[in-house]
C-alpha cells in the first residue's frame, strides 16, 4: 500500500467545547479515502497545569503495524542508515502490534508547555491519501517538495480569493480560538 504524505497538525483550544464534531469530520474524510489519522493526542491541561492526555487512531491493528514499519524504519534510517532502517522497521512494527502511537506520551512534547492552563490542544498526525497520485506524478516528472504550508486568509485578499473583511475575520478566527 501506497503511504500518502504525512502531516502534523497542532490545534489549540482556549475554551474547549468538544461535541464530536472534528472526529465526525476525521471519519468522514476517512470514509471517502482522503485522509487517514496515523495517530492524534487530545490533551487538556487543567487550571493547575496538570495535563490528561487521550490517545485517538482510525488505524486498523494491521495498518497500524505497517505504519509503525514505516516510521520505525525512518527513525532507523536517520539513525543509522540502511541498517539502522532495517532495525527501525522492525522495531516499529513489533511496537505497533503491541500498543501504536508514534506521536508518543505526553512527556514526550514540548509543545505541551505551550498549552495554557485550562485549555486544551490536538496533535493530529494526518496521512494524506488523496495526495499519493500528485505526489507521485511529480515525482514521475523528476519533481520535489521544496515547501509547504497553509497560507493565512490575509495573504488571500491580493489574489482576489478573499476581501479584506472576510480575510480578517477567517484569520481572527483561525488563530484567536474564538467560536465561529
């Protein structure tokens, strides 16, 4: 099977207000073979500070095996090369039979720092299945990433995709955590 790139998105939640919606949305994108979660912490950090961390995955056991090959075989390989790949990989599917969570414990983030007291955030590890034919047309055409990113609705508004009004009201909503 084809492993489509991967993403990690990290989401903040000031006033967390969860109604199932965003794994409806997950599951829905899984349904339809865009996306597929690889892993996803949900973490919420009370007004003390301290953190209760919940793991999430729409993996199957066998996928999660095989994507524990892979990412154990990426680690090996950055570690030590081909042979370490071949040591990674099977590392990471033993681990993946076992217990899968690439994205690892709470301790294991930095990022969780950054989290404010009572407030919440989502590490989403996203396969993105419907990008493995580009990415591979591009390959096929001698082609590579150079850089990604989302682009904020302000840089929109000089492309005629967003009015000035639109742009500051998506971007505030987008990055102050306000309810829509």
């Amino acid at each position: 099977m084809a492993v489509g790139p991967v993403q990690l998105i990290v989401l903040g939640f000031p006033h967390p207000d969860f109604h199932g919606e965003i794994i409806a949305e997950l599951e829905r994108l899984r349904a339809s073979d865009t996306v597929r979660v690889v892993d996803a912490l949900a973490v919420y950090k009370d007004d003390a500070g301290d953190v209760e961390v919940v793991h999430l995955s729409n993996l199957s056991r066998d996928e999660a095996i095989e994507m524990g090959s892979i990412i154990g075989g990426l680690i090996g390989l950055g570690e030590d090369g081909e042979e370490g790949m071949v040591a990674g990989a099977a590392a990471g599917a033993e681990r993946a039979a076992e217990d899968f969570s690439p994205l690892g414990e709470a301790d294991d983030w930095d990022i969780l720092e950054d989290v404010p007291n009572g407030s919440a955030a989502a590490l989403i590890l996203l396969e993105h299945h419907w990008a493995v034919p580009l990415r591979d047309a591009i390959m096929r055409a001698g082609g590579y990433r150079i850089s990604d990113g989302f682009i904020s609705p302000l840089d929109l508004v000089e492309a005629g995709l967003h009015t000035a009004e639109e742009a500051a009201e998506l971007h505030a909503l987008a990055t102050s955590g306000a309810p829509a």
